[in-house]
C-alpha cells in the first residue's frame, strides 16, 4: 500500500510522521530524528505533504518540494479543531492529517528564501524600535524623578541625549548623570543601528520591482511596501483584495444569527506588524489630508467628516489593503481614478 499523504509534526530535535495510504489507513506514525528526516523521505514516493505554518516550516517544505513531495502548510489554529483528547506529537500529527482533507481547508503560501531574507530584515528592525521605546521610556522617567521633562516625540529624546553626550551636565549626583549618560549613549547607538535597518531596506526595496509599484499607493512607503512583498509575495494566494484585508485583521468581527446581521470591531487578526505598518501610513496620511485639503482624496475628506480621526485611519487602511492586493495581482501601478 501506497502512503498518499503524511502528516508532519515540526520539531526542533524530535519529528513525528503519520502516515496514511489510498484507502485511509494508518501505515505509520513514528518519530525521526532531525538526522533522520531527509533521508526518510527520500525512500517514499511522492506524496502529499502537510505541515503547520511555524518558524521552520517554510524551510522543510523548500527541502520536501525538492525531493518531489507537493507540501502544504496549514495555520496552528485550523489544525486545533481536529485534534483529539490529550496532547501528544502523535496526536498532534495525525490531526494534521485529518484536517487537510477539509475541502475548505486554508493553507499558507510557502515563502522563498529570498522572501525570508527580507522579513529577517524587517524583524530586526522591529526588535531594535520596540527596545529603543522602553530605553526612552526609561529615561523620560528617571530623570523625571529629578525634576527633568523631556517633550514627547522620538527628535525630542534624541535631541536631550545628544546635548548630553555633547558635554551637557545636569545639576544632579555624579551618579545620577553617569547612568543618565550610559543611558543616553545606549540610546544613540540603537537609533544608529535603526537607521541602518532602514537604510537598507530601502536599498532592497530600490531593486524590486513589485515594492516600486506597491509605491505608487498614497500612505505606502519602502518599508511598508517591502514588509508587503516579504510576506505575501504577489498575493495569488488570496481570492481577493477582502480576504487579504481580512487576513490582516483590519475586517469587522462578524457575530451574526439567524436575520440579525451585526458587525463588531476589526479582528486584529492575522500579521500584527503588517497591520501596523498599514495604520501608521494611513495616519500619516490623515494628517496630510488635514493640512492640505485639496491634495486629499474625496472619499477620506467626506470620511473624516463623518467619523473620527482612529476609525478613518483604520477604514483607510482596510481600503488599502484591497488596492495593495489589486495592484500586486494586476502587476500594474495605483491608478486613483479606477480605485
């Protein structure tokens, strides 16, 4: 008997593989060794092959599609249905099994290692900016305790730890401006190495083609565009501009029954950073809109008329993620008059 498709439960050391013929028979559930993996598979016949969507994935599959498997991947949270009583790799396998003959089951696009490349550029980024705000936050509050204010904004904070790396003195405890001045010198060299990370984005975003027509789309700049294309490729993996939006989290919540339709907050589901990304240009965007009217849109005018400043933000950037899909699938720049 054949094995058709195999249920492949990812691991750091330790896989577990289950496998099922033609006729729905367990053939195998066993575990392998990381050393094990690739040559187990190599001595079966192509089949199919199905994973869930986490760190490594991406990498097996590139290796299994290799060796003439076809490979899926499936979301953590759509295999957690078919799992059942108990918690065990072979469990866990074997419903990874069971969940991918749904016929409305969803599976993840298999990145590139090109794609990946530039996410770990991005995620960089992203670990440093969300350190340099707690070392801001830090500092604003120390030396708040001693009298000192520090304006809110980052050019503000950057601006106060130059003065002090530049010779500025507080009249505080030698102690006191030691650690102030180590702070303010941690400080500086992660918004260095930020900028840095950001250089060079723009710098691959500059050689891709994609990221240049993502551009073209008002609010969507070289990090924005890039983080895009690094995670979703051209987006032939969403039927439409709405499920990508909704795979963004930016939909409303449906808790609908029976004739009673009701539509709750935005999801917030799916890629946090993208969705971030989208909301921050689309703020950025809002404020130009109110210092020049007569470049904005008519449709985010009439918006912010009706609604407030957060929730247009939001609405944009659902409106945004429909035209990011638009222009990724027709291969073709923003063209405002069509949208």
């Amino acid at each position: 008997m054949q094995v058709t498709t195999i249920g492949l439960d990812l691991a750091k050391n330790v896989f577990q593989v289950h496998g099922v013929t033609d006729d729905e028979e367990v053939a195998f559930n066993r575990p392998l060794r990381r050393t094990q993996l690739l040559p187990f598979f190599s001595k079966i016949e192509p089949c199919l092959i199905v994973m869930e969507a986490c760190g490594s994935a991406h990498h097996w599959a590139r290796e299994l599609t290799a060796l003439g498997h076809e490979v899926r991947l499936i979301p953590p949270m759509y295999v957690k249905p078919y799992v059942k009583r108990g918690k065990s790799d072979a469990i866990d396998a074997a419903a990874i099994c069971e969940a991918v003959t749904r016929p409305t089951m969803r599976f993840v696009a298999i990145k590139t290692v090109e794609q990946q490349a530039l996410l770990s550029l991005h995620r960089a980024r992203d670990l440093l900016v969300r350190q340099r705000t707690q070392l801001i936050n830090g500092l604003r509050g120390m030396v708040a305790e001693f009298g000192v204010y520090i304006a809110r904004g980052l050019a503000r904070v950057i601006g106060f730890a130059e003065n002090i790396l530049t010779g500025e003195v507080l009249d505080l405890p030698d102690v006191a401006n030691e650690v102030i001045r180590n702070l303010s010198e941690h400080l500086m060299t992660l918004h260095a190495r930020i900028r840095w990370y950001e250089d060079r984005v723009k710098q691959v975003a500059k050689e891709d083609a994609r990221v240049r027509l993502l551009r073209t789309i008002p609010g969507v700049g070289a990090v924005t565009a890039s983080a895009i294309i690094a995670s979703i490729g051209d987006g032939h993996q969403f039927r439409n501009g709405r499920e990508f939006a909704a795979w963004l989290g930016l939909t409303p919540a449906n808790k609908s029954s029976g004739c009673k339709e009701k539509l709750g907050r935005i999801t917030k589901m799916g890629d946090q950073y993208l969705r971030s990304l989208l909301v921050v240009g689309m703020t950025s965007l809002v404020r130009q809109t109110r210092s020049h009217p007569e470049r904005a849109s008519k449709w985010l005018t009439s918006l912010l008329e009706r609604k407030p400043a957060r929730v247009a933000t939001v609405a944009m950037a659902n409106k945004t993620a429909r035209i990011v899909w638009a222009v990724l699938t027709r291969n073709a720049p923003y063209n405002p008059h069509l949208a």
